[in-house]
C-alpha cells in the first residue's frame, strides 16, 4: 500500500481534508488537476465575488485576511488565501495530475492518472468539484441557433457583449449577477428563468444563511425544533451589481421558452426574442467520471453516501464537498469544514 489516504482535488474542499489529515498520522497525497492553486475560483468571472464577508468565509484553522476597505473578498483574494493556505499546513498537493480512474484493488484502492502514473491507498477521498461538468438543459433547437453559445463556467467579462443582443438563461446566482453586468453592454439583455427568481432581503448574506443553515443542523441535533428556514443557498444574494441592476429596472426575467431557432428563441404563445448570443447560467454537474470503475456512480450523476459522506457501496470512497448530499453547506468555504471533519475521523 502507498499510502493511507489519497485525496483527489485541491480545491477547497480537498485542501480542508488536507488540514484535518496533517493533525493526524495517517500518510497521504493530494492530487490536482489544476495547473495553480485555487480550486474553481480560478475560472471564476473577472468581477465574481464571495457573497459572505471574509469572516464567514474561512477554512479551518486559519481566517480569511479581511479585504481593505471592507466588502465581500473578490476572486482572486480567495485565490490567495487557499494558495497560502496550502503552504502555510506544508499540503502534499501535486499537480497537474489529471485521475481518470479509481479501482477496487487487491488491498485499498487503486488510483490512475491520465500520465500512467498509479498509487494505492486505503481510503480515497474525492473532492473534484463540480466546475469541469458545466450542465446545459436539452432544449429543443439548441444545435440550430446560429450565434455563440456559452456556459457561465467560461464567461469571463460584460465588455465581450457589448452591443450584442444577449440570453442570459439560468434563475440563480450566476444568472443574476451576469444578467446584471451584461446589461449595462449588450444592446439587449434578455433574463429567462425557469421560475421567477427568488431575491433574499438586501440585508440577508451568505453569511446570514450560513449562520441559519448551522443553527438549523444544531436544533436537529439536540432534538429542537429548527428555526424557520430563510432561503436556500441557492437563493439570490442582492450583492452590490444586482441591487444596481435593480435599481436600472433591469432585473425582470421571462418564463421558459419552447425552443430555440436560428435567430433567437420562441416562446409556446409563439412571441419571439431576438439574440445575437446565449449565455447558459445552468448550473453544474458532480464530475465524478474517475468513480466510474467501481459502479457507484447512480442515474442522477450521484453516489449514494452516509452521513460522513461515506459511499454506501463502496466503503473506502468518501465524496466531500460537492453539494448538500454530500454535508449541508459543504459546497461553500464556511461549510466544507463540518464534513472534512467528520470524514477525516472516520477515516481514523
Ligand atoms: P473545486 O473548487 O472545483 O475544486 C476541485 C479541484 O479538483 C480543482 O482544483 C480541480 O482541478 C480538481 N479536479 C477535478 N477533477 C479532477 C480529477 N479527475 N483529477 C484530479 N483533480 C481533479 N462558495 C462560497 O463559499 N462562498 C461564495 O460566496 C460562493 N460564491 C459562488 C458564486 C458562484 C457564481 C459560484 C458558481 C460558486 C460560488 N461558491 C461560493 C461555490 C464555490 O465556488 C464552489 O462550490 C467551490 O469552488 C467548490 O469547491 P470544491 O473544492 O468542492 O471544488
């Protein structure tokens, strides 16, 4: 056996199993397909920023640096913080290595890479994200639509929109913060959400829902009844640029269409809107391709897991960090830590 544990991502997710397992003894390996540090946030748009206050945005051990001047930490502090972060706990991440495969061995676990290289572990944690497995619904017409298509993953900046006539597509977070900044360019900017959007109170961040979301866990816990819920994470936070786009009169969206032609997309009424280019803000998918040898992998694109996030089928995987299944709040900085840890003890 290599090692006792392999981790496979070092995104945020990755490097919190990273921490829990440097206090212990075990030894064990971070693999990144990443050519830096960073995890996601290193494809984020130019203008992405966290929606919680540094403060609530911490991994454990070591609070995020408080940005200047106050404000939510933008992009690439939050590039900086986990680049520190690895250095500062000395975490075994090697990179660019690209896993393609994990398989059941003679003992533990056999992990491949796209390079040949292989190693076996007792335990594998998966943390790859979701980022690389952007989702685009399959809607009737989408090979006949003449201009660019693009996914929110590889949207980068309004300016590439200017005086365009643009769909954005998508009723969360990403749509409505680019909806919001694609506006002020494009000549048009047309939002179509699948069910009119849910806006928090301009007072309720990520933190608030963090902080929600924890006391909710906490009265399940001691057996109280929880407090009433606030809104989802995947509610829309008012950061500054979506109050503006409100504040212009911008911030209106229009239900589904029914399909998209050459010039633009067709609602069931038959009205119709034209668009030079779309912008797909529909979400992600758990890239979870390397599992696929050991067959745990179900129909919805997920791996049935216990509370620790312990593959039921499969009792040497644990899934960090991808979603709610996998930890309430385990997709966001704050939240990680809960499910890191948990898992990273029942590794032992
Ligand atoms: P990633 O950050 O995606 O890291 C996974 C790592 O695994 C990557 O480095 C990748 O290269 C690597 N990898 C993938 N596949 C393989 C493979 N086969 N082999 C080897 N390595 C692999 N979260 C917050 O906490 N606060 C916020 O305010 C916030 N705002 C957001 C706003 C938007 C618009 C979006 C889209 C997300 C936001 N998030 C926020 C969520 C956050 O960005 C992601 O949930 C987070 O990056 C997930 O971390 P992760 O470590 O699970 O995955």
């Amino acid at each position: 056996m290599d090692l006792d544990v392999l981790v496979i991502g070092a995104g945020q997710a990755g490097l919190s199993a990273g921490y829990f397992l440097r206090r212990g003894d075990r030894s064990f390996q971070i693999l990144d397909a990443g050519q830096a540090a960073g995890g996601a946030w290193r494809h984020g748009w130019d203008s992405l920023t966290l929606f919680s206050p540094a403060a609530q945005s911490a991994l454990p051990g070591w609070p995020m640096p408080a940005v200047p001047g106050g404000g939510y930490p933008p992009r690439d502090a939050v590039i900086a913080y986990l680049t520190a972060y690895e250095a500062r706990y000395a975490l075994p991440v090697r990179r660019p290595v690209q896993v393609t495969a994990v398989r059941r061995a003679a003992e533990g676990l056999q992990v491949e890479a796209a390079d040949g290289a292989a190693w076996t572990a007792r335990a594998v944690i998966s943390a790859t994200g979701t980022w690389s497995h952007p989702f685009i619904p399959d809607i009737p017409g989408r090979d006949v639509f003449a201009g660019p298509q693009i996914h929110s993953a590889h949207y980068r900046r309004p300016e590439d929109f200017a005086r365009k006539s643009v769909l954005v597509v998508g009723g969360g977070n990403s749509g409505a913060q680019i909806l919001a900044e694609v506006s002020r360019t494009a000549a048009q900017a047309t939002w179509v959400t699948d069910r009119p959007p849910v806006f928090l109170p301009d007072d309720v961040d990520g933190g608030v829902l963090f902080d929600r979301a924890t006391a909710r866990w906490q009265a399940e816990r001691e057996g109280r009844p929880p407090p009433p819920p606030l809104g989802g994470l995947g509610n829309i936070v008012m950061v500054p640029p979506v109050m503006e786009a409100r504040a212009r009169g911008v911030l209106h969206s229009l239900p589904p269409f029914a399909r998209l032609e050459a010039e633009g997309a067709v609602w069931a009424d038959g009205s119709r809107v034209a668009a030079d280019v779309l912008i797909w803000c529909t979400g992600f998918r758990p890239a979870l391709d390397h599992l696929a040898p050991l067959g745990v992998v179900e129909a919805d694109g997920r791996v049935r897991v216990s509370a620790t996030g312990r593959a039921l089928a499969e009792p040497r995987l644990w899934l960090l960090g991808y979603g709610d299944w996998t930890g309430g709040a385990s997709a966001t900085l704050a939240g990680v830590t809960r499910a890191a840890r948990a898992a990273v003890a029942e590794i032992g």
